[in-house]
C-alpha cells in the first residue's frame, strides 16, 4: 500500500501543509522538522506524484524534437509518428512535445537546428544526433544551459546525455559480418556502402563498419572488404559507375552492407 502525504503527516503529528513544505523544500519549517519527516517518507517508501503536483501547479514542461525531415528520407516518417503519438498521453503529464526538422543531408542544418532548439531553453531536448562533431559541441551549451538531452538512434560517446534509444551500431556490424560467414560459399568480397554521409562524421555508421571489420579481424580476414563512399546518393552518374563495378566483381562478390537507410 503506497504512503500520501496524509499518512505522513498523521505520524509525524504535523498538518499535510507541514508534510508538502518539507518534501518540496519551501516554506518556513524547522530543520529538526523536516528531518523527522524526511526520515517518515524514506522509511515507508514515499515516491513522489509527479502527475499530481505538476497539475496542482498547473505547470507545463516542454520537450522539444529536433528530427530529421522525413520528406527528405522516409526513414525518419517511422521515428516521428513514434514520438508523435505520444503527444495526447504526454499531455495527461503537463507535458508539450514541439518539433524542430533538418536536412539530414546538411550538417549546416542540424546545427542550426540544434542552436534554436537550446536558444528556445524548453526543459528537454529529443534529438537525433547524426552528425558527431556538431553534437558534442551544442551538447556541450546544452548542459551549461541545464538542459537534459535524449539521443535515438546514434549513441554519441562521452556525451553526458540522459538517456539513449536506438540501435547497438557496433554490434550490427558484427551481426552482419556472423551473417556473411553463415551464408558464405568461395565468394570473399564484400563491398560496404553508405550513402550520403561522411563516415568520420557519424558515428552510427562508423561504428557499423568497424563492428563488421572487427568479425572480420577475428575470423583471420575471412572476407575481403572494399569500403564505398557516395556522398550525393542522388547522382546518378555516381551510382551507375559503383553498380557497374559491383556487377564486373559479382563472380567474386559475396554480398553488400548498406550502412544506411538510403540503401
């Protein structure tokens, strides 16, 4: 059976005016007060209502996602309706979700993005962090502005971030590499693609790649691996020159690992 504030208050001897002053650390109460009944709610295991006290003081948190536009690649229509039916059952908590888009194809956008999403100073940010050296550094004024951070799926190392969802992109890489082992016949060739992005700039994809190196590595050099950049997914010219080269070595070619979701 949970504890209330009534239950509290009864066996501190005190009113319930008491109890909320010493549990929400305002108000005149002495200190030997408080201290008994913080010593009551630990002893019975008092948690704290947030629903309650947020619609007590009518007070609305705003949590602003700052996502990719999902125009731009379908992918991300995915994450956006997640977080998007969310909004009507977030608000039973006095919670606002708002939204920033950007270019995923643009780091330029993402940090601008990012920059109006902390210079707006809501009280959480939900981000997509897909470019690594732009992150860690409007992480950084994020923190300095009090500001918690959620990432989905990119994990940024060493980033301070409240939480992370998504994907473990390392072990994807190692996964698609036991993959390629199982259904290995005298091919050797793998070709890894990724399309769009520079690898040293997102480590989602650069951590995918050295999952599948490092099998790899570990299996005596099992396979031979050919790295593939194309930076505009969207030439044409590009891509015809890469399928007409992964066609010449098919007789070789085990398979392709697309690191992206432009594949």
């Amino acid at each position: 059976m949970k504890i209330t504030t009534k239950d509290i208050a009864k066996l501190a001897g005190v009113s319930r005016g008491t109890v909320d002053r010493a549990l929400n650390n305002r108000g005149e109460i002495s200190p030997e007060m408080k201290a008994k009944i913080l010593a009551i709610a630990k002893k019975h295991g008092y948690v704290k209502n947030i629903l309650a006290s947020n619609l007590a003081k009518n007070k609305q948190y705003t949590i602003l996602a700052v996502l990719p536009d999902y125009s731009l690649d379908i992918f991300w229509e995915g994450p956006y309706n997640g977080v998007k039916r969310l909004e009507n059952y977030a608000l039973n908590y006095g919670l606002k979700i708002d939204y920033l888009f950007f270019n995923i194809l643009k780091k330029e956008s993402y940090a601008e993005s990012l920059a109006e999403a902390i210079g707006s100073a809501p009280d959480a940010i939900l981000v997509a962090p897909v470019f690594l050296k732009e992150s860690l550094q409007y992480f950084q004024l994020a923190r300095q502005n009090n500001i918690p951070l959620v990432c989905i799926n990119s994990e940024i190392p060493n980033a301070q971030v409240l939480s992370y969802v998504g994907q473990r992109s390392y072990d994807c890489g190692y996964l698609a590499g036991r993959l390629f082992k199982n259904g290995r016949n005298d091919k050797r060739k793998i070709y890894i693609i990724t399309l769009g992005h520079k690898v040293n700039n997102a480590i989602h994809i650069n951590n995918k790649i050295n999952g599948l190196k490092a099998f790899n590595n570990l299996n005596e050099c099992l396979f031979d691996i050919e790295e593939v950049l194309i930076e505009n997914f969207q030439d044409s010219i590009e891509l015809k020159k890469v399928s007409a080269k992964i066609l010449k070595d098919k007789d070789s070619t085990l398979g392709i690992f697309f690191t992206n979701s432009r594949a």
